[in-house]
C-alpha cells in the first residue's frame, strides 16, 4: 500500500480510470454490434469502444508491471490506427469497418490514438517516457477543452470529429488524459497497489456508475421513443381528420348535386363556381370531374391548365374503369399511378343521376398544409410503401433526407378515410443537438465515478490510517518488548553494565557491576568513576571518557582496587548514549578478566616452556577423523626437517617408512582408538629420507565433561642411544680386528645350519684353519704388524668362500669355515685347495714381503652326527694332523 496520501490518491484514480477504460470499451462493443438499439444512437463505434479496450487494457497492464500483455495491447492497438488511417485514406473518408462491419473513427481520432499507442509502447520506467507521457495527459486535456467548445457550433454537427458521439469522446479524452498525466507525474515505481478494500470499492463504485449510465440511456431512448409514439399518435389523428374533411367537402359537394335543376347550363355554372370556391379553400384539390355510370365524363374542370389533363388521363386506364364500375355506397380513394403515389382519386357517388363526383387529390399537399404540429426534437416521415411522400419537420429548419432505418425512433401503419394506408415515421430531427440528450447519463456517470473515486480513496485511507495504527501498536508492543529485553538483559548479564552521565558519575548500574567492582550498589550509583579506577589509571581513563562523549567507541583494560583491597583487572567497551543525535551520557560493559589474564599468563609460560623443549612436541585434534596435527614445536621441526606448515593437516603417519615396525604402529594406533597413554619407539623418516630413532609418548587431553579433544605427542630422537646399542651389539658378536664372527656367533650359525641340514638331509661341512709360523712374525715384527697381517688373511678366507658360507676367527692365528650345501668331500677338498695357495701369496706390509702358509683340517656332518660341536673338535683334531703331515 502506498506509504502517503498522494500516492494513495493517485493510485486509486488510475485504477479508476483504467476500469472504467475497459468498461466503455467492452460495453460500447456489447451496444454497437450486439445492441445497436438499446441506447439512443450508439455512444461509440465499435472501432472506437475496441481501441478503448486495448488503451484500458494497456494503461493496466503498465501500472501492474504486466510488460507482455502491455506490448500486446499497444500493438493491437497500433495495428487498429494504422488500418483505420490506410482505409480511411483509399476510401477519402470514413465508410464501414472490416473488423466490425460498423462505421470507422475518423483520421483525427485515429491520429491522436497513434500518439497513445506509442505512450502506452513505451511505458512509464524512465524519466523521457514519463515526461512524454505527461506531455501527452495536457495535450488531451486541452483537446477535449476544444471538443467541449466545438459542441455547441452548428457547422460542426454536420461534419462532425468523430464518428462516435462527442460526449462519449470528451469524457474518454478527459480519463485517458488526467490518467496519463499523473501516471507521469507518480512517484512511486512500485507496481499499483492501494489495497484489496480499496480495490473493491473503486471497481464497484465503477461498475455502479457505468450500470447507471446504461440504465439512464435506456430509459431515455425509452422516454424518446414515447414522445416519438405520442407523436405519430398526433400525426395520424389530425391526417384522418384532414382527409375526413376532405371527404366531408366533396361529400357536401355532390349532394348539392343531387338538388341541382336538370337544366344542363345552369348545372355547369354552378359546377364551375363551386369548383373555384373549392380549388381556393382547399389547396389539395387538384381537378374535379363529373362521370356518368359508364365511365364518361360528363363535366371537368382543373386548378389550373398544368394540372387539368391527370384526372383524364387516369380515366382512361381500363383499371380504373374497372375501380369505377364497382357499386360503391360510400366515398373512396384510388392511387392510380404508381409515378405520383401522392396523388390520389376520390370517387363520390350521386344516386340520384347515376354519377359519380371524381376528384384528383394532392395527399402530399394535404398533410403538409393540414399538419401543422409541435413537432419538437423529431422530424416525421410519411410514406406509401417504399415512396417517401413528406417530411414533416418545424418551420424555419430544413428536413433531412433520413433513410437508415436505425435512427427510427418509432413507426407505425395509418390508415386512413376512404381506404388509403400511410406509414408514419419518427427520426431524430437535425435541428436538434441530440448529443446533449447524453450531458445527463454522462454527468450522473461521472458524478458517480467522482464519488466512487473519493469513496475508494476514503477507505484506503481508512486502511492506511488503521495499517499505520496497527504498526504503532505493533511499534509500541515492540519497543516494550524490547525495553523489557533490554532491562532483562541489563539485570541478567553476565558482566557488569552500568551508564555514566555526561559528568562521569553512575545512573545505573546492574548487579555484576556491584559484583565486579566489589562494592554494593546502593555505593555504585551517584559516585564518579575514578573513585574505582587506581590513581594512576585516571587520566588516561579520562582520556578515553572524553573520546566516547565525542561519539566515539573505546575498548580498554583498567585496573581497580575492590573493597578488599584486591586488585582486579577489568576488559571495558565504552558506547556513547545518543538521543535524538547528540550524546547524553555512556554506556559501559565491564567484564572480569583477572582470572583470564592470569591464566593467559600461565599458559604463555607454558606455551614458552614447550618451545623451548629439546623434545619433539605435537598436538593432533582428536575430533577430526584423521586426527590431524594442529601444533608442533620448534624442536619437532629441527629434528624431522619439515616446517610447521608442511605439518599441520598432516596425520603422524606421514613420518613413517618401510622400516617402521609394524608391531609398534598397531600399538600405537590401538592406543589413540583406546583413548589412552600410549609409549612406543618406532623408526622414523626425516624429509631428507635419513632414518632416526623416535621414542615417542602419546597423551590424551580430555575438557571439562571427559571428552577427548586432542593428543599431545612428545618425541625424542633416541637414534644415537641406538646406534650404541647396535656397535655393543656387533663388538658381542664379531672380531674387533678383522671384523668377522667370533667363536659366539660362529657357534650359533652352526647350530642353524646343523639343525637345518638335518631336516633337509643336507651336510655341511667345518673347516679349522691355522696359520703356520705366525707367532715369529708377531714377536719379531710387532703386534701392529701381525694385526695387518691377521686382517689380510682374514679378507683371502671372505673372498675364497661363497656368500652363504661364514668365516669365523676363534682367536689368535685360528679361523673357522662353515661351508653349507655340501654335495660331497670333493667339494669341500676344492675349498681348501683354493685357500692354501691364497694364504701362501706374500703380504706386503709396512715395507715387509711376509710369507705364510696353513694348515686346514675339516670335518663334515654325517647323519648320525650328535651335536654340531661335534664337527669343530673333528675339524681341530684334523688340523693338528695336517701340522703333524707337514703343514701347509
């Protein structure tokens, strides 16, 4: 609904308009083609009452945001002027319409409805358009201003404007151009809306003003047609009682033939005299004659020579011969030539002579100068059959020559003295302005559409002033609504809220505030703020108060001391209270963060402990589903070489490789699903790829309510601890000279391979050899001679053997051989075949070329071998044969 009266006014006049638009053209179509005598002449054409349609139909649409059909009828309607314009032109001038088979709009009309149609085209949606559009509105209005003066001119009654009934046309003109003029000038863009009741009572009070106006034109053609029947009542009794005149004068006039003397001379002068007195009383009588019963004429006599020769020129003929033979009592009348259907014979019997008194009658004379009637706004016509004898019309104006039988107001059959029928008819008279017989039906239709309009545009407002009522209430139910939301959440907040005034003194203040200051209420309010503030805070706080009473906003932390001397720190937001645009005071919301500030100190501290930590330290968040890292530490970064944004998102997988052992990755997994303490070591990847220890513990963080939120993993690099394991772990089982198995290690791959000979039915066999005249070299040339010595036979024993075969030293000059997969002796005969000649090459050591043999006993397993011991005592006990042989 419009949100002023001015828009209210102007909506409910455009809807107004644009019914009563569509009503005169669907109505004027319903009277011209279907009703074309149910109102006095047809108010519009029905090319003019379509064109309308479509204007209504536009006007409508463009008010309603309705572009489709808006287009449609403005080139429905350009369609129609352009046709009416082309025929009007090949026809030079207005004729029959081939859409309605009715009479077309002139060229005028047709012009200024051109210009509508480009307007209505166009719209309303830019300034140019409105502007055309208004422009277009006064120009109508001064239009109808010259179609109002030009109503009251005769010479334009004969040319007319328009087709259509100018009435009709001026109050179209005036809507069409009061509409266009304020749709122009409309501010609001919004699609018409004034409301469903003003709708209503605009559309009846439209619908009730056309009926009216229906109801007015029918009862005036009906009242017209009355005194139209009234009339041709008054025609036809004074036609029957100037022809029974007639009748009575020539009835007088042969009676007095029948008291005639015989005498013939004396007959015809009385004849003659009585015929001049005749021929100068009635005008009428054009020739009288006298007939004996055969027809002849005994005696005639004429007005005058012209007219002298018709009475015996019709006796003549053998039908009215015919006519004159019948016995006939009684005067009558005759029209014996269809020529002059005016003119007619009258035929009086004389019984006494056997004659009969013939008279030539002008009937058009007779009426004309017999009828001398009011005739008012109606002209007469009266007609034999189809032949027009007289218009009957007032004096002083000339009748019109009207043959269209829908002007006929009333019609009806006289008959006449003496046998003859007449046919009376009632037509509008030219001298009259019958378009003012439309002033009243218009005046009372527009009357009502006024009143319609104001009656509409009282109820919108009406509705206007109750929907502008409910929104007060509405507004005022809601400012209590949140005047009590306001005070609840100014009692009930959690922090302190309090307001200050343009001094800095309290006004109010809620409970936290008493709380949080530590002070009661009833000390708060009407005390200055700085009583609160430590007294080296003050200026700056004054600072800030002065900023805010500016209309600034301020957020900082001040420090108070409570009535137990605790000092407590306060986070306050200062707003300015602004009433009707300046600042009346502040408002203040003061939360206690002292606890707050004193845990962010703590877990600052803590936060710096860990950064600090030489341990590897992630945190992974638990209510994700791949648990990802959320945290790690500098030290986390140093130890695995990928940067804290290469880490978060990523699961702690993502550190582990091929040599990650399973078993510790299962329990590690076991543990974050179990939600517990979980310890592992795994072996783990850096981003260069180089392996390193990590002993890592894993730690659930559960919230206030037990839920696990995150994980907190501490990781140690343990790989050099590793790496020592690992060098006691070789140094337990190898030579630390020659880096080969020692007798432990030898012993336990013994035992493997015996066992596993002994399933497979394999044989393995034991070499023991021994180096022959070590020791001079040892005690002649050092120890540090012999070692390099040791070292070299070491490598010819490992470079002699296959990969699957071991090479233990047992101490000393001592080393043992496992050979496995043994086919036969030969084989392991081979073998030391091999090794003798490679021991006995000279080692060239320190400057010295050394020379050394050895002796090789060997022992291999049978099937019912006891114990792989076995197989090394065998084997030593051979080698010490060998020495025995002769060494080497």
């Amino acid at each position: 609904m419009p949100s002023n009266t001015r828009d209210l006014a102007a909506e409910t006049l455009l809807l107004m308009v644009s019914a009563t638009l569509l009503f005169m053209g669907g109505a004027g179509l319903l009277v011209g083609l279907v009703l074309p005598k149910m109102l006095l002449g047809p108010m519009l054409v029905p090319d003019a009452s379509l064109a309308i349609l479509l204007i209504g139909m536009s006007l409508l649409a463009t008010l309603c945001h309705w572009p489709w059909l808006r287009w449609g009828a403005a080139g429905a309607l350009l369609a129609l002027t352009a046709y009416t314009l082309a025929h009007n032109s090949l026809d030079q001038g207005v004729g029959e319409s081939l859409i309605t088979g009715e009479r077309r709009m002139t060229s005028l009309s047709t012009l200024f409805l051109l210009w509508v149609s480009a307007c209505l085209g166009g719209g309303v949606g830019s300034s140019p358009w409105r502007l055309l559009w208004r422009i277009t509105g006064v120009g109508l209005l001064l239009f109808g201003g010259f179609v109002l003066a030009q109503l009251w001119q005769s010479d334009e009654l004969y040319q007319p404007l328009f087709s259509s009934s100018p009435i009709a046309v001026l109050v179209f003109i005036v809507l069409l151009g009061a509409a266009l003029l304020v749709a122009g000038w409309r501010h609001r863009a919004a699609r018409l809306s004034p409301g469903r009741l003003t709708v209503i009572v605009g559309l009846a009070g439209v619908l009730a003003s056309s009926l009216a106006w229906l109801l007015l034109s029918m009862h005036q053609r009906d009242s017209i047609e009355k005194q139209a029947s009234y009339l041709l009542d008054s025609v036809q009794l004074n036609a029957e009682q100037a022809m029974a005149e007639q009748l009575r004068l020539m009835q007088r006039m042969a009676e007095r033939l029948e008291i005639v003397s015989a005498d013939q001379g004396q007959s015809e002068g009385l004849f003659e005299q009585d015929a001049q007195n005749y021929f100068r009383d009635t005008l009428s009588l054009i020739e009288i004659a006298l007939a004996d019963d055969q027809g002849r004429v005994i005696w005639s006599q004429g007005r005058n020579e012209e007219n002298g020769d018709w009475l015996l020129s019709q006796l003549s003929k053998p039908t009215v011969q015919s006519w004159l033979s019948i016995p006939f009592e009684r005067p009558r009348l005759l029209v014996p030539d269809n020529q002059q259907r005016s003119m007619m014979l009258m035929a009086i019997p004389v019984s006494s002579q056997s004659q009969q008194l013939l008279a030539a009658i002008d009937l058009s004379t007779l009426l004309n100068n017999e009828l001398r009637l009011a005739l008012g706004p109606f002209q007469v016509s009266v007609s034999r059959g189809e032949q027009l004898l007289l218009t009957l019309h007032p004096s002083g104006f000339a009748g019109a020559n009207i043959t269209s039988s829908s002007l006929v107001l009333a019609s009806r059959l006289a008959g006449l003295p003496g046998g003859v029928n007449l046919t009376l008819r009632a037509y509008p008279g030219q001298h009259y302005n019958w378009y003012l017989l439309g002033v009243m039906p218009i005046s009372v239709t527009v009357g009502g559409l006024v009143m319609s309009w104001l009656l509409a545009f009282s109820v919108g407002l009406a509705g206007a002033s109750t929907a502008r009522a409910r929104e007060l209430a509405a507004a005022r139910h809601s400012l209590e609504e949140s005047e009590q939301r306001y005070r609840s959440l100014f009692v009930h907040h959690p922090d302190a809220v309090f307001s200050l005034d343009k001094s800095g003194y309290f006004m109010t203040a809620n409970t936290t505030c008493g709380k949080v200051i530590g002070f009661p209420l009833e000390e708060v309010v009407a005390r200055h703020f700085s009583d609160f503030v430590e007294e080296h805070g003050r200026d700056y706080i004054k600072s800030y108060f002065k900023h805010v009473l500016q209309g600034g906003i301020s957020r900082n932390e001040i420090t108070i001391t409570d009535s137990q001397s605790q000092r407590r720190i306060l986070d306050l937001i200062s707003l300015p209270i602004t009433v009707n645009g300046s600042v009346e005071g502040v408002y203040g919301i003061a939360q206690d963060v002292t606890e707050k500030r004193r845990q962010q100190t703590r877990l600052r501290i803590l936060e710096r402990s860990v950064e600090a930590s030489v341990n590897g330290v992630v945190i992974a968040d638990a209510s994700q589903p791949d648990v990802p890292i959320v945290y790690a530490n500098q030290a986390f970064s140093t130890m695995t070489g990928y940067s804290q944004s290469e880490v978060i998102g990523q699961n702690c997988r993502f550190l582990q490789g091929p040599d990650s052992d399973p078993a510790m990755v299962a329990k590690l997994r076991c543990g974050i699903q179990e939600q517990r303490e979980t310890q592992v070591t795994l072996c783990n990847y850096r981003k260069d790829g180089t392996p390193f220890w990590n002993d890592l513990y894993v730690s659930p963080v559960r919230d206030d309510q037990g839920h696990i939120t995150h994980f907190v993993g501490v990781q140690h690099d343990i790989s050099q601890h590793k790496a020592y394991e690992a060098r006691l772990a070789y140094h337990a089982t190898h030579d630390d000279l020659t880096r080969l198995p020692n007798r432990m290690q030898f012993e336990e791959k013994l035992h493997q391979r015996f066992a596993h000979a002994q399933e497979s039915g394999e044989r393995i066999s034991v070499l023991f050899v021994d180096l022959d005249d070590f020791k001079p070299i040892n005690d002649t040339l050092g120890h540090a001679v012999g070692d390099q010595v040791l070292i070299e036979v070491a490598k010819r024993l490992r470079a002699a053997l296959r990969q699957a075969d071991t090479v233990a030293r047992l101490g000393g000059d001592e080393f043992v051989l496992l050979l496995t997969n043994i086919v036969d002796k030969g084989q392991v005969i081979d073998v030391a075949e091999r090794l003798l000649p490679a021991l006995a090459k000279p080692y060239c050591i320190a400057g010295h070329e050394l020379y050394l043999t050895a002796s090789v006993g060997i022992a291999m397993s049978q099937p019912d071998t006891p114990q792989p011991q076995t197989l090394i005592q065998q084997a030593d006990m051979a080698m010490y044969k060998a020495k025995q042989q002769g060494r080497n």
